[in-house]
C-alpha cells in the first residue's frame, strides 16, 4: 500500500494516551452548538472568569447540545499554545455533562494533527477543522487532509467547515460528498458556503449510507428558516441568542414550518446586525448580555464604534422590549 511523504512524518508523531474520562465518538452532533467568543481584558489577556461565565450561561439556557471553542468567532489564530489549552480545560471542567467541540484548523497537516491530540487529551468531544487556502487550488491535497487526520486519530470526531467566506477555500458538492464518504471520523459537516439550502439538499443524498453525517449550518443564522426548510439538522454558529434557534429546532420537530418561520422573521432583524465582518459586534451582545465585561478584540482586530453599539442596543429593545437578557429568553414571550 502507498503510504504518502506526509504520512511517513505523522506517523513519527507519537499517539498519546487520552487523559480525558470522556468517551469520545458518541457525540450527536445535532442541535444548537454555539460558537463561543473568548474574552480578553483590557490588556489583551484571556479573562478565564469571563470565559467560564460564558460557557455556564450557555448551559443554563437549556437550548444548546454542545459548545464549539476556537473558531473563527474565538480568534483562535490570535490564541497563543498555552492559551489554547487553558481555554480548552477550562471548558472541559465548567461543563462536565455538556460536549466540546474544539476547533483545530491549521494550514499544516502536522500543526492540525497535534492540536486535535491535545483537544482530545484534555476531553474534547469532537473537533471543528477546515482546509487552509493554497496558492493552486487542489481538491486531492484537502482530501488527503482530512483522510491524514481521520488516520492519526481515528478515535476523534471530525466536525468539517466549509466556510469559503473567511478560508477562500471552495469546495465543490463532488469534495464534500467524498470526503464524507470516504473519511470514517467525519461525523458532521458544518454547511456555510452560500446558497446554504441548496448545498444541504445537494449534499443530503450523496452522504454515507452506512453512518450518520449530520450537517449543522452557520452564518450567524442568517438563512436559518430556509436551512431548517432544507432538513439541516440543528445549527453550530455565534448568533448569541442560542434560545432563539432552540426553539426553531423544538418548532420544526412539531411539524410547525409557521412557527419556525414566525421566530425567524422576528429575530431577522438582530441576526442580520451582528452579523457584520470580525468579532466585535458579537462581543458586544456578549457584554449586553452580561457575560464578558470588555469587548477587546485582538490587535489587528478593531473594536465596534460607538454608533454601532448605540444601533445594536436599540435592536435589542426593539426585537425583546422590556427583556432582562441577562436571564435565558423565553422566545414565546416576544412573539406576535
């Protein structure tokens, strides 16, 4: 059997025993999975207080099935190693009975290997990856990513982006379909390349017969009426109002296409605002939500304007009048 250059170097790369108790491989990654914002203080530094403040509100929402950490809304190309780790026991140990997805994209092979070995050391669940742009576009070398990793750690779940907005990376519904197929450890496919309804019913038919590949849209939420249309099986994305897509997914297993519709022509309005290029509009929902108490974004990332925040708390008001957001919404109780 052939085995490739860059198989020969990651089979130098020693496995690791799992430290973790937590079985991994079980996980249905179905539901709402919120993608976590990682809070900096003043000087830039990890606010772990915050942080774990963040992680425990989710939970108490009683909307989420999981957490996604390290994404691109956790500027996890800003997160120092160490950081990393901290940020990711951390979470581990503030929710011992909800799973972590950890993202562990990175435009090496071998880079992204060991990131997915320390994830799963320190009790992750599942890991998000997504390939790296290279100067010529080559279907097989992001086929052969995914298949490296699936061998190197055959007992982790692998949580595929497709998020050409922020990778540049297009891959057609022939890559996607045989990377599921063929890669055993893809267990979810974490849709974002536009028109998302149409790649979900693209996609549907050409997945695995033998094994469940869930697909979990993104994007803020933005097409989050059509994606449920489209049969998606539950969302993983920062919109920070997690109830709000629990209840489209509670809407849509009653049968109820007017209720899911109902939700989300009324909430439109505040996924369609923070929905803006970088961190900082999010960040800031965080803070009016009381889970971080500064917005800092990484140098080179900017802060929101104060325009912005003026214009995001008067949507609010507008969307959920009178609502302490501080609490979980009832979403019921802001409906027409």
């Amino acid at each position: 059997q052939f085995i490739s250059p860059a198989m020969r170097v990651l089979a130098r790369l020693a496995p690791r025993r799992p430290l973790a108790a937590r079985a991994t491989g079980t996980v249905p990654l179905t539901g709402v999975w919120p993608i976590m914002a990682t809070p900096f203080d003043r000087s830039e530094r990890v606010d772990l207080e915050a942080w774990q403040k963040s992680l425990a509100f989710m939970r108490s929402t009683g909307a989420v099935s999981g957490v996604t950490i390290l994404g691109v809304l956790g500027e996890s190309n800003r997160v120092l190693d160490r950081e990393r780790e901290m940020l990711i026991r951390s979470a581990v140990e503030i929710l011992p009975d909800v799973p972590v997805c950890v993202g562990t994209s990175h435009p090496g092979t071998v880079a992204t290997v060991d990131l997915t070995r320390m994830a799963q050391e320190l009790g992750a669940a599942a890991v998000m990856v997504t390939p790296s742009k290279e100067p010529t576009p080559n279907p097989g070398k992001i086929f052969e990513y995914y298949a490296l990793l699936a061998r190197t750690c055959p007992d982790m779940p692998i949580v595929l982006q497709d998020h050409p907005a922020s990778t540049g990376v297009h891959m057609s519904m022939a890559v996607l379909a045989k990377i599921c197929r063929e890669v055993p450890t893809i267990k979810c496919v974490k849709l974002e390349s536009v028109p998302t309804p149409t790649r979900i019913r693209q996609l549907k038919p050409l997945l695995p017969e033998d094994r469940e590949v869930t697909i979990l849209t993104g994007l803020g939420a933005l097409y989050g009426f059509f994606d449920v249309a489209a049969e998606n099986d539950g969302f993983m994305t920062g919109f920070a109002f997690p109830e709000v897509l629990h209840a489209m997914n509670l809407a849509r297993a009653a049968g109820d296409l007017d209720k899911v519709f109902a939700i989300y022509r009324h909430f439109l309005p505040l996924m369609v605002f923070e929905q803006q290029p970088g961190t900082a509009t999010r960040k800031e929902l965080y803070k009016l939500r009381g889970l971080i108490p500064h917005t800092v974004v990484r140098h080179p990332g900017s802060d929101a304007p104060a325009s912005v925040v003026a214009d995001l708390e008067d949507i609010v008001a507008r969307v959920l009048p009178g609502a302490d957001i501080t609490k979980p919404i009832v979403v019921d109780d802001y409906l027409p």
